[in-house]
C-alpha cells in the first residue's frame, strides 16, 4: 500500500467502526516517512473533525506549580533541577505553594499540575499533608500531582509499592498524575538520555495503576533525541496498548496525548550535541505538525490530541489545531521546567488563547481537567473584525 492509499482508507473512519480503520504500526510509519506533510494534516484534521464535530476548541485555566528542583535523576535534558547539597536548591512551604493555588483560583482556574524533582529528603507524610491541606483550603481546584517517577521516588523512600502510594494520595485529595516524564518510551533512547529514570515499563505501569484506582491521567512524549520514526512510533504503540488495556480493564484511560520537542538550549544534552549534529535534534515546525498528525491517526482510543505552544509557539500551535489537535492547553501562569532549557514563553492569557483559537476558525471552550465544559466567556476580538479576517474553514469532514 502507498501511503496515499493508507490515508484514502482513513477517509472513511468512523467511530463505531473504528477498529476496521486501526492503523498498523507499518502503516504509521510509511505515513510518518513518505506522506505529504499537507495531505497528512488534512486527513488528521478530517479525524478530529470526525472525533469532535462540534467546531470548539479547549483550553484549561491552570497553574505549573514546580514544588520542588531537588533532583536524583540528572535527566541530560533537564535544566531545572539541582542535585541534593546543591546551593540552588528550594523546596516550597505550604504556605507558599497555598498562595499561587490562590492567584490561580482569583483568575477562576480550575486545576494544578504539580510536579517536581525526585527529592528523597521528603517524606512520604509531608506529601499527604500537602495534598490535605490544598484539599481543605483550595476545595474547587483539582490536584492533579507528581509524575511517575515522583510516584517511584516516594515509593522507594517510604518502601511501599507504588500502587499503595497512589491510593493514600488519592485518598488525601489526589486528583490525578501529570503525564510527564513519559518523553521517548524506548529503551535505547531512554538509557541514553536519562538512564537514572527507570524504563519506559516503570512508567506504564504506575500510570495503569493509576487509571485502575480512576486518577486522571494524560500521556506526553518528548521528540528530538535523535530517535528514529520506528522508535517514535513504538512510542506511540506503547500508549495505545496501554490505553486499550486500561478502557477495557477500567473503563478510563488517558484523557489525551501530547507531544513537544525536546529543548536544547541549556542542558547537558543540548551542550553534549553542539556543533556536532545538532541539526538532527530536537524538532522543527514541519516535523512537529507531522508527529501531531500522525499521532491523533495513530492514537485513535485517545479522545484529545493537545497543541504545545509553550515548545513551539502559538502560531505553530495554531496550525496544529488544524492538523489533528483539538485543545490548545492551558495557560500555565507559571512554569519552570521546560522553559529553564530555553524557552521563552512561559505563560498565556485566556484571551491569547482565544484568539488562537477563534482565528483557527474554532470557537473556545473552556474544561477542566477531565475535558468536562466550564462556562466560558468570549473575550477575544470577533476574528471577522480583523482587517484580514478568518478564512471561512469548512468545519465537515
Ligand atoms: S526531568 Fe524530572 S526526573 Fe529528570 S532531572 Fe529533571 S526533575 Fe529530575
């Protein structure tokens, strides 16, 4: 099959029919390499239209709140954390991190995302006291905190399994994991970049364990490490094993799939690949928009492929939405961890987000963090008032 054959096939996907239209991983791939970046996006944008007809794209008000930089893992990619011992280091109070939770709730943000490094001079305690204490002062936010490899640090510092540790914190106000630390769930790639971290099995495995106590959970990956195609879509293969296991075994699965290219700038690996083969890393526009493309193709057990546009931008991630993504994230308020590797924009006002997405020609709704619809406000500008307004995009598939 050619891969114009491929996508001509997809044309005809629909919902209840969708295992007849299940991509192989062969079929991926031969996308992924020979497929027309354009054609590409038009037939993941003709999926999502499929998969959500209704012409809105979302968008979460929430904060990072980065609890802790102390770090055992020594990620090469990693620029924010600082081992133990280190003068740089912090671990915030209560106190403090009770006071973003409320500038987030003064802007009527719905959720934290809360992680940090693996830091083993906290005890397993002052986790739970956390969560109670934000879950008593901050009863409308949702908690959804500490990634995988937390889990796997405060299980190894409290000697309990780590499906133990996920239910006591979910039983002192949990709400959820990050989908973070995920990046290239390969085995080569992942002994390379970050061997500290454990194998790409560990982070599957808590994150099953986690669905099977109902924790909402996202699934992200990190591109750019030099990897091939093959490996960026055993990636992908991985997370949709695990997400078809997981909505059969527990009827809930990951909410949503997102993608960003590893970021350079200050880290030892952006240091380690310098004027060597540096053009072969990390991602550029037209390579992102395929892996979006492919991915809401791939990936088709996950309801919502996110747009990055802290890694690529907002016009980048503009142009995803019309290439398979249908939420453009959340505003953030604050983050550390990406942006201490380069980035530049670290935050997003809701009308910024509107306005990308109203000049996509989608209309913004509001979530939380389960993808359930808030009331939303219209704050942007009407796109049809701009001098070169919105193109009229046929919102069919
Ligand atoms: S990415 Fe996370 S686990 Fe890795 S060094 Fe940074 S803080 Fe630690």
């Amino acid at each position: 099959m050619t891969w114009r054959d491929i996508l001509s096939k997809q044309s005809g996907w629909n919902r209840a029919k969708s295992q007849q239209f299940r991509l192989s991983e062969e079929e991926a791939l031969q996308l992924y390499r020979d497929a027309p970046l354009h054609e590409l996006m038009q037939a993941a944008h003709a999926r999502r239209l499929s998969m959500h007809p209704d012409g809105k794209v979302t968008y979460l008000i929430d904060r990072n709140i980065n609890y802790t930089n102390v770090c055992t893992i020594n990620c090469q990619f990693c620029s924010f954390y600082r081992p133990p011992g280190h003068d740089e280091t912090y671990t915030q109070t209560f106190e403090e991190i009770s006071t973003r939770v409320e500038e987030l709730e003064s802007i009527g943000g719905s959720r934290i995302l809360m992680q940090g490094g693996v830091n083993p001079a906290l005890p397993f305690d002052w986790y739970l006291d956390l969560l109670r204490h934000l879950r008593i002062q901050h009863p409308s936010i949702d908690l959804d905190c500490f990634s995988p490899i937390e889990i796997e640090g405060i299980a190894e510092v409290c000697e309990k399994s780590t499906l133990d540790v996920l239910r006591e914190l979910q039983e002192a106000g949990m709400h959820g994991l990050p989908g973070g630390g995920a990046e290239m769930l390969v085995d080569d790639v992942r002994n390379d970049v970050s061997p500290k971290k454990g194998a790409p099995a560990n982070w599957l495995r808590v994150m099953e364990e986690a669905q099977s106590l109902g924790l909402t959970t996202s699934a992200t990956n990190v591109i750019g490490f030099g990897e091939s195609f093959e490996q960026r879509i055993t990636h992908m293969r991985r997370i949709r094993e695990l997400q078809d296991r997981s909505l059969t075994n527990y009827d809930i699965g990951f909410t949503s799939f997102i993608a960003w290219p590893v970021q350079l700038e200050v880290n030892s690996f952006g240091r380690r690949n310098r004027g060597q083969n540096k053009h072969t890393l990390g991602a550029g526009s037209s390579e992102y928009l395929r892996h979006v493309a492919v991915s809401r193709l791939y990936l088709d057990s996950i309801e919502h492929i996110q747009a990055s546009w802290p890694t690529m931008g907002i016009e980048v991630s503009q142009m995803a939405l019309l290439g398979g993504a249908d939420d453009a994230g959340s505003t953030m308020m604050e983050e550390n961890v990406v942006s201490a590797s380069g980035t530049k924009k670290v935050q997003a006002s809701e009308i910024e987000l509107q306005n990308v997405i109203r000049r996509a020609g989608f209309t913004p709704q509001r979530r939380d963090s389960d993808y359930r619809g808030l009331a939303t406000e219209i704050l942007s500008d009407d796109p049809q008032t701009l001098a070169a307004p919105t193109p009229n995009i046929e919102l069919r598939s």
